[in-house]
C-alpha cells in the first residue's frame, strides 16, 4: 500500500493538471464570447465589432477569410475543434501539473 507521505505528491500533479487544463478549455472560448464573438454574430458595440470594422476597411470592404477576426466569429460561433481542445489540453496539462508538483 502506498504511504501518504508517497501519494501527496502524486494528488497535487493530478489536481494542477485537472485545473490548468479545466481552466483553459473554458477560458478561452469564454474570452473569445466576451470579446463580441458569439453564436449569433459579432455583438454590436463589442471590442469584435470593432476588430470586424478595422479589418473590413484595411481589407477594402471585406473580412478576409482566415483573419483573426473570421478565426475568432469561428470559434464563438461552434467552439474549439478536438484538435485544439487536444493541443491546448497538451500544453497545459503537463504545465498544471509542474505547478501542482512545486506547490508545498
């Protein structure tokens, strides 16, 4: 059986994984959202809004296709892929857990 004095250590790297990577799957999409970006449309008025009417008129008219601003309406309008949510999870999963491991 494993000692307690074995165990802490293993619960504080799973705990700091299990939040960093909690945190950032839904802290993005929720700054995305509170940036005007949301499932309806870019907010009027929202800091989107704004982003959405400089890149129109730097871009004579139109947002272009794969702009951070169409990356960003992309993203609060259906969510993160699997493929970001996988690459975000790998990142800070493994950071979380660094964390986790250093706090006393």
């Amino acid at each position: 059986m494993l000692q307690t004095a074995a165990v802490k250590p293993i619960i504080k790297v799973v705990i700091g994984s299990g939040v960093a990577t909690g945190a950032v799957l839904v802290g993005v999409p929720l700054a995305v959202w509170s940036l005007g970006f949301t499932a309806a449309g870019i907010a009027a008025g929202s800091i989107g809004a704004k982003m959405m009417s400089a890149a129109a008129i730097a871009n004579g008219g139109g947002v272009a296709a794969g702009s951070i601003v169409a990356v960003l309406q992309s993203v609060g309008a259906a969510g993160l892929s699997l493929g970001v949510k996988l690459g975000l999870a790998s990142v800070f999963g493994p950071l979380g857990a660094l964390i986790g491991s250093k706090i006393p």
